[in-house]
C-alpha cells in the first residue's frame, strides 16, 4: 500500500475568491506537507469544469466549501455541494461548510453532521484571521482522524494478509 496523502478540494463561488485566497493563506503556513489543496479557482476557462471537479471531488478526503448566496445559486456548484455531502454520509470523504456570507438554511439534511464554521460569516466577522485559525485547527483535527484511519485499514490488511499466511501454512 503506497503512503497516504490527504488531499483538499475547495469549492466556492468565483465572488467568494477573496475568502479562498485567505483560507489558503492560513492553510499553506499551517498544514503538513503532505497535504495537497485543490481550489475549482485554478481550473482554466476552456477546462470541461463539471467532469474536472466532479473527478477532484471524487479523489479528495476533505471537500471545503465557501458557503454564499452566490454559491447555492450556482447550479453545478450546488449540485457539487450535494454530492460532497452524500460522499460525507457514506463516510467516503470529511465536508465542511465555511459561512462566507449569511444565507438562509445552509444546513442540508444528512445522516452525519457537517460542520458550519465560523460561528458568523466572514463576511461580518470583526477578526477573520481568528476566524480562519478555528477553520485550520478544525481541519487540521480532521487530517489527523483521516490518517489514523488509514493507519488501521493499513495494518488491518497486514493482519488479514499474515492470517492467510497462517491458514496457507497449517493446510500444508
């Protein structure tokens, strides 16, 4: 099994780049280096954008979405901020919402919780980067419970590989 690396899709409105520049300011000075971040700002306008982030969103373990009214109007990116949260509910990936602005109900419904975070939209907070250092802890904490999981899946394979091992051996 090759080494893990986590990797970071961040989905958001191209209105809402000023508070993508400042995540990934906060990010880049605070996550290992084996995290990659992917931000749909990066894709090139001739890009068939739906399959390129429906491919990064498949490939990530953690989906962070800038959360505006700008956003859930936007019909790919909603659709994109669905299946982020039906991928959350399986288990196969981390989503979390980041309030750029107030919005009614940015709360879907799902089976696991999905963090909102700050506590006030960025838009309105009086001390932002205080408001990014909860977001980067937060995801910081995640990173960490992605790789202790795929510590276990590692060594669970290596168990169940050596009982095969075992039963191979006792049959001859």
């Amino acid at each position: 099994m090759q080494e893990f690396n986590t990797k970071i899709l961040i989905l958001s409105h191209e209105k809402e780049y000023k508070y993508v520049v400042e995540l990934l300011r906060h990010l880049e000075v605070a996550l290992p280096e084996d995290v990659s971040i992917y931000s749909a700002d990066e894709m090139l306008p001739d890009e068939s954008k739906a399959d390129k982030l429906w491919q990064e969103l498949n490939s990530s373990n953690i989906v962070l979405t800038i959360i505006s009214s700008h956003y859930l109007a936007d019909d790919l990116l909603y659709k994109l901020h669905q299946l982020a949260i039906d991928l959350h509910d399986e288990k196969i990936l981390e989503a979390i919402q980041i309030i750029a602005r107030s919005v009614f109900a940015p709360t879907p419904k799902t089976k696991r919780v999905v963090k909102s975070l700050p506590k006030t939209p960025l838009s309105t907070s009086k001390n932002r980067d205080e408001a990014y250092s909860e977001i980067v802890e937060f995801v910081i904490d995640k990173i960490e419970v992605i790789k202790i999981h795929y510590e276990l899946l590692k060594e669970k394979l290596h168990v169940q590989a050596l009982e095969r091992k075992i039963k191979e051996l006792l049959r001859d």
